[in-house]
C-alpha cells in the first residue's frame, strides 16, 4: 500500500509537472487522489517531491531504453525502439527537459547529456556503416534531429493534437527516412 501511494503521488506529479512545472501540492494531491496530509507524509516539502520525481524520471527512461533496445540486430532498429520507448515516456521528457535550467543546481540532476549524445552519436554512426543512414550527415546534428523528434512527438501527445501511436510512427519515419541513405 506504501509503495502505491508513493508511486501515485509520483506519477501525479509528473504528468502535472510534464505540462505545468507550477502546479501546487494540491493539484498533486488531488491528480493522486490523496489528502495533502498523505502527500506530506510521504515527502514533506515541494523540492522533496521534486527530487524523488527527478531521480524517478531520469532512472524510467534509462530502464525503458535499455528494455526496448535488448533485442534488437541492427542499429536501424535500435533506434526505432529507443525513440519509441523515449515517446512512451514523453511526459518525463517534457517534464526533465521543457526548461534547460530547471534543474541546474539540483544535486540529484546527474544528466549524462554528454555521455547520452555520445552514445547516440555513436549509435548513429553504427546505422550510417549499415547504411540505414545517409553517411555525410553528421552524428551530432542527427542525434539533436532525434531529441527534437522526441520532444516534438511528447509535446503532440501532451497538447492532444497526435495519439501516442502516431507521433511515435511519423517520429521514427521522419528521423529514419527523412534522413535515409539514397
């Protein structure tokens, strides 16, 4: 019963958060269907909650990647399944990059940007030598074409203006065939 009450107040606060980072305790509460006391109880101020939602989102999306992406066989795949599996996630998306300085002096915010766009980059590369990608595009701008791609699909998703299904489908078409070896 603890861990659901927690799990709910979390994901209350990142769908709330996700599209509006100055929703109150209340609204969180409320989205959680739990009394503010509860809330309290469980994290007694707001930048508690904010670094529990923090930690939560950050480890989610590394889980659903390395999840999605287990078995495949070709880098062309691979990224299919990453950008899929980062669209599922899109709320965290939205709530861990909608602002670039949301979190900069957070303590629990450990982005490995570099680290991140080094394996995509590296991933990319992969898919340009098995000539899924065109080769004289560079890593690093089609690796910020993929973040933009995800981004734009959650931001869809969360203004209600594409289902979840189809942002992921014209997502990974247009970043595998939009930028498709000839």
């Amino acid at each position: 019963m603890r861990q659901r009450t927690r799990r709910a107040v979390l994901d209350a606060a990142l769908s709330l958060w996700s599209r509006d980072f100055s929703a109150s305790l209340g609204d969180i509460a409320d989205r959680a269907q739990v009394s503010r006391s509860t809330l309290h109880r469980y994290f007694p101020d707001r930048q508690a909650l904010v670094d529990a939602a923090l930690v939560d989102a950050t480890e989610t999306i590394e889980r659903v990647s390395e999840k999605a992406t287990a078995s495949c066989t070709t880098a062309a795949e691979e990224l299919d399944a990453l950008m899929r599996a980062m669209i599922d996630v899109g709320d965290l998306i939205l709530f861990l990059f909608s602002d670039a300085h949301r979190f900069k002096d957070n303590p629990y915010w450990t982005s490995n940007e570099d680290q991140d766009e080094q394996e995509l980059a590296t991933l990319i590369t992969r898919a340009q030598q098995q000539g899924a990608l065109a080769a004289d595009v560079a890593p690093s701008w089609a690796a910020g074409c993929f973040y933009a791609l995800v981004f734009a699909a959650a931001e869809s998703i969360s203004a209600g203006t594409l289902p979840r299904h189809l942002a992921a489908d014209l997502a990974v078409r247009t970043f595998l065939h939009g930028l498709a070896s000839h």
